[in-house]
C-alpha cells in the first residue's frame, strides 16, 4: 500500500511534468500546500484520472502505477535557491 506522502509527491512530479520548464520556488510551495490540503479521496480520485485509471481504482492497480511515476529529486528541491547558477568560470573580461 502506497502512503499518502507518497502519493502527494507522484502527484506534483505529473503536475510540474505537465506545466514544463520555468515552474518557481513560490509556485512550487503553492502546489504543494494545494495537493496536501486534498481529501484522501480527492487525491487518489485524481491520481488515477492523470493516470488514465478508473476514478474507483484498487489499491494495488493505483501503486503499480506510480511505481512508473519519476518523481523530482529530493536533493534537486532542497538545494534551490532561486539564485543564477554562477559555477560557470569567469569571462575574460571578468578576469582581473
């Protein structure tokens, strides 16, 4: 049996899939108080709808498939910044 973490976890990996590149560090804090805040009912009902499962889905056909569902990296998330990325070296005419 899947747990609820879990499950909200595969649910912001489809929906930040879905909305692409560009997704932010406020939109992203958004999306995760919103899927947390949904009834048990209201989350699996919606997984198995992005999952093109029945809405009434068993336990068992719903892990199987989430055990497809890629998920972000947990230290990608924790290591944003929102910062520009300057580990690139310097341009010439930033050398002095």
């Amino acid at each position: 049996m899947v747990d609820r973490e879990t499950k909200e976890r595969k649910l912001i990996a489809l929906m930040v899939d879905d909305l692409g590149p560009g997704f932010g560090e406020m939109e992203m804090a958004r999306l995760e108080s919103e899927v947390r805040a949904l009834p048990q009912a209201e989350l699996d009902g919606t997984l198995a709808g992005r999952l093109k499962l029945p809405h009434s889905v068993d336990e068992q056909t719903l892990e199987q498939a989430l055990s497809h569902v890629e998920e972000r990296s947990r230290s990608n998330q924790e290591s944003f910044t929102g910062a520009p990325d300057m580990s690139h070296e310097p341009r010439p005419e930033e050398r002095k």
